[in-house]
C-alpha cells in the first residue's frame, strides 16, 4: 500500500436536508449499561502543548469498546492515525480513521470515520485537481450519532450549534442529523461541509470517490493539515 501524506488523512462530511434535532440524540448499539468516557482537552497535550496521539487514539479504542467495534491489527498500526488539525482544541475539532483503500485509476475510495463526542471535522470542501475530480462523497453510520451540515438556505437556530471555532468563517448551515444506518450524501461538486458527533460518539463510514489530499481547501484558516 502506497505511504499516505497527513493531508491524504481526511475524509468528507456532508450536506443534506435539513433538521432541527438537536446534538446528542438518542444512540443505539453501545453497551446497555455503560457511558462513554470523555476526557477533558489538555488530557490531549503534552506538557509542552503538542498533540498526544497516544492520548488519542487510547480514547477511540475505548469508543471502539463501548460499541464492540473490532479492534482489527491495522487499528493497531500507523494506518490508524489521530488529528487536531493543528487548532488545538481536540475535544471540539479533531478527528480520526483509517483509509481502508483509496484506489486512484479506479476512482473509489474507502474510509471510516471516527469522532469523539461532540467532536467536529472542520468545515471543508474538495475541489477539483490534475489527478481527481470533485470528491463525490456518502456517509453511512454505524454507531453513535452525527449531524451533518451543507450549503443552502440556514437551518433556523443553526447558529448557536456551531461550535466555537466556526462561528464567523462557517459558510454551511443546512443541517440534518444521522443515526445508526442512515447514509447522507454530499449535495454537490465542491461545496462546504462538516460533521459533528453527538454525545455518544460515532463511527461513520465513508463511501467515495478518490481522495486526493491536494483537493482539500478548509474555511478556518488556522487549520494546518
């Protein structure tokens, strides 16, 4: 398998109908008795302000636990990796997955996403390069809750759901909320999208067409990537 560049590491969010439904909906499939942990964001710093991705990747293995997800040996290795996009408020923007195959003459493209609760991938879009076209992109999820966000005419109350980071470059503001086997889509070619997880966590996978790392444009502008 060829190396992945840390830009290569992203995945898409998407746009779709919208809903007022707020974060934090009811979950299915995690253990009965059990509540997720949750960790506060300097557990996800070093003593000298880098990112900790042990502290990372230790809290999604728990979120695999909590839903019985399948701990497979690539999780275990450098395929699985952790991101703050640099912002360094993990426990609001950051995320983490693995790209199970990302196969560029035949155009397709596999991923799962990982997102702690309440946790966001930043708003984003994918233009189109030499090597790819407008990543076309359907998110599938499997456990835990998202609300996905796209451009088009404000979800009303929208505004005071987006988190802190976002509130004056956001340009996405449909809204719709995701549960456990509900796939969304990205509404067209190029467009602004993001994610957020709900209180539980989620586990999404992504269908899609090729990623190509260069294609990624983020609205914040502090993002490094």
């Amino acid at each position: 398998m060829s190396k992945i560049s840390r830009r290569d590491m992203m995945g898409g969010v998407i746009a779709g109908a919208a809903s007022t439904a707020l974060l934090g909906a009811a979950q299915s499939g995690a253990k009965e008795s059990s509540v997720l942990k949750t960790y506060p964001n300097e557990h996800f710093y070093k003593s000298d302000g880098t990112f900790d991705v042990d502290a990372a990747k230790g809290a999604y293995y728990e979120m695999f636990d909590h839903y019985h997800y399948p701990i497979v040996p690539r999780l275990r290795g450098d395929e699985f990796w952790a991101v703050d996009f640099g912002v360094g408020k993990f426990t609001e923007v950051g995320m983490a997955g693995i790209f199970w195959l990302n196969l560029k003459e035949q155009n397709y493209f596999g991923h799962e996403i990982y997102l702690l609760p309440g946790q966001m991938i930043p708003e984003h879009r994918h233009v189109k390069t030499p090597d790819a076209g407008p990543k076309l992109e359907s998110w599938h999820v499997r456990h835990g809750s998202v609300h996905i966000y796209g451009e088009g005419t404000p979800t009303p109350g929208v505004d005071e759901r987006i988190p802190p980071t976002h509130g004056e470059c956001c340009q996405a503001r449909v809204e719709q909320q995701l549960l456990p086997g509900e796939v969304g889509h990205l509404a067209g070619p190029e467009q602004w999208h993001w994610m957020r997880a709900g209180a539980e966590g989620a586990i999404v996978t992504e269908y899609a067409t090729y990623h190509d790392g260069a294609a990624l444009r983020f609205s914040l502008s502090s993002i490094v990537f």
